[in-house]
C-alpha cells in the first residue's frame, strides 16, 4: 500500500501530524508513507523513519512572486511529481482549501474532514471519502482519528511521535545542563515580557543551568541578545535550520516557550517541556505528548514568573 499525507503547515501542526505516521507504520507495516509539506518544514518529516518521500510545496513563496515565470516552472515541477505515481490513499489532514487543491493533484482516493469538521468546508468537496471527526479534542487527536477513520484502525492506540534527534553536532552550545528559552513567536502579541525571561533566566542560573536562546530572525535575535544579555553565561546559538534546532532542543533538560512550533517539537522529542500561552488558548493546539508537558496561561491571563518557575522546578526534579 502506498499513502500520501498532506499537511502543509505551520511549524506545529506538521509537528502534530507525525504520531499519524506512527499510527500507520504500527498498522500497516507494509505501507510507503509519503508526505506533501511547505517547504520551510520540510525537515520535520524527515526525522520520522517511517516517512518514505518528502514531497515540498512552496505556496507561501510562490504566492508573493506569481509574476515570476520560475514560480509557474516551480507549480509544473510540483504538479508532475505529486501527479506521477498512484496512491492507495491520500490523507488530507489538514482540512483547508489549500490542502484540498493540493491533494486533489495527487492520485489516489482522497481522504478528509467532512464539511461539518473541516477547519473550511468548501475542502470537503474536494475528498472522496470524508469523516465526521469531533472539533473539541486536541489537534493531535483529530489527526489521528481521522487516520483510524480512514484505514479502519483502533483510535486508541499509545501516542508515539516517532522522532529522533539527527545525529548532527550543532547544538548551539546545549548540553544536559541546558535550558533552551523559546522566547520567539509569529505574533507581537503572544509574546512574553522580556523581562519575565530575565527573572526565569537567572533562577535558572542560580540553579547550575545554562539558558539557551535560540532564535532566527534579526528581530528575534536582537531580543534574545538583549535578555542573554542580562544572564552570565547565557548562550545566543547562530542561526540554525529545523534540524539543528532540533538536535539543540533534544539535548537540553528543559525547554521553556511562547506559543511556537518548536515547543511542539520539544514534546515530540519527550523533552520535559513548559508552554506560555498569552494570546492563544491551549485546549485544543496547545503542548501534547507522553513526557513533562505543562501549558500555562490564556488568552488574556498571562503566566507569572513564579508560576513558570514553579512547574521548571517539577520538570527538573
């Protein structure tokens, strides 16, 4: 049997498609599970051994430059190489628009959310087959559902993210008595004080630990520094792709973060993990996994430094 997955972003929902993966390696050991995801995340599905085929897709980047003929050469190459094999079955997990399109180029019976569970309803016209999935559990779970939906599976089968850190030796500088601080995220506003990081930071010190700030962008990065700044020994890695990141994270006793895909990561890498929602509520998006995993706060209820430092020092016991 061959399968396609679609789930094209973001960071923390291609994150929270893998145990899928591991649902239909368990279940159908035979199969060649490919997978169709934005090409900034490409790297995510590679850490699962299970993932045969990683096809990327550039919709973010293709959609600023549609004038540009290499963007309509690019949407050809996609279309071909989507299009140029047969699938048993090509599973939509994603329920948008976009993922419908994109799986609708594939061949293969396509598989989503019915129009009543989709995220937009217009896609299920799109799926051959749809199914009828509670909105009011995890997002984790509403993947896997659908997946024991469509191949007729237990839905009760042990989460399991399938991943492991690459065997790459570009930690940043994380070791065992790291602590890695996610302190970036999309949004202005689902962004914790900085100097909240400051006061997490130097309890963290005083505690033997060394606080890791890894960021991308040159805004993250300027305030990274500024908070490191404030912490003796404080790290700032270079820039790093996903999976440096994720070898970074894997090494560390704890991570601490906003509302962001790479604390999604750290709990699919069952590292001791502590969310900060702000702006967002974490009920149906927020950290999941078997290991320490705490989400604190909610839209419009900030976590207090002594709240977060509280649940660390469960996490490091």
């Amino acid at each position: 049997m061959r399968i396609l997955l679609v789930k094209t972003s973001s960071l923390g929902d291609v994150v929270h498609n893998l145990p899928v993966v591991s649902d239909l390696r368990r279940c159908l050991p035979g199969a060649q599970i490919d997978w169709c995801v934005e090409e900034a995340f490409a790297d995510i599905p590679r850490l699962h051994p299970a993932v045969a085929e990683v096809i990327p897709v550039a919709l973010r980047r293709w959609r600023k430059n549609l004038g540009r003929l290499a963007t309509w050469r690019e949407l050809r190459d996609f279309r071909r190489r989507i299009g140029e094999r047969d699938y048993d079955v090509v599973l939509d997990t994603q329920g948008l628009l976009k993922s419908a399109l994109i799986a609708r180029q594939a061949h293969g019976r396509r598989c989503g959310y019915a129009a009543e569970a989709a995220r937009e309803p217009l896609a299920a016209r799109f799926y051959d087959s749809t199914f009828v999935i509670p909105r009011n559990v995890h997002a984790v779970q509403r993947n896997r559902w659908l997946a024991a939906a469509a191949f007729d599976f237990p839905v009760d089968l042990p989460l399991d993210y399938g991943i492991s850190p690459p065997p790459v030796d570009t930690s940043g500088g994380a070791d065992r008595a790291s602590v890695v601080l996610l302190t970036a995220t999309s949004r202005d506003d689902k962004l914790w004080g900085e100097a909240h990081w400051c006061a997490v930071g130097r309890a963290l010190i005083e505690r033997g630990l060394t606080p890791v700030l890894p960021a991308g962008s040159p805004r993250e990065r300027q305030r990274a520094e500024r908070i490191a700044a404030t912490l003796a020994g404080a790290i700032v890695p270079p820039p790093l792709g996903l999976r440096q990141l994720a070898a970074l994270i894997a090494r560390a006793r704890l991570a601490i973060g906003v509302d962001t895909g790479l604390a999604h990561l750290a709990a699919a890498l069952r590292v001791p993990v502590v969310a900060l929602y702000i702006a967002t509520e974490p009920a149906l998006t927020g950290v999941y996994g078997s290991g320490f995993v705490r989400n604190l706060g909610r839209s419009g209820a900030a976590p207090s430094v002594p709240e977060v430092l509280a649940v660390a020092a469960q996490a490091l016991r």
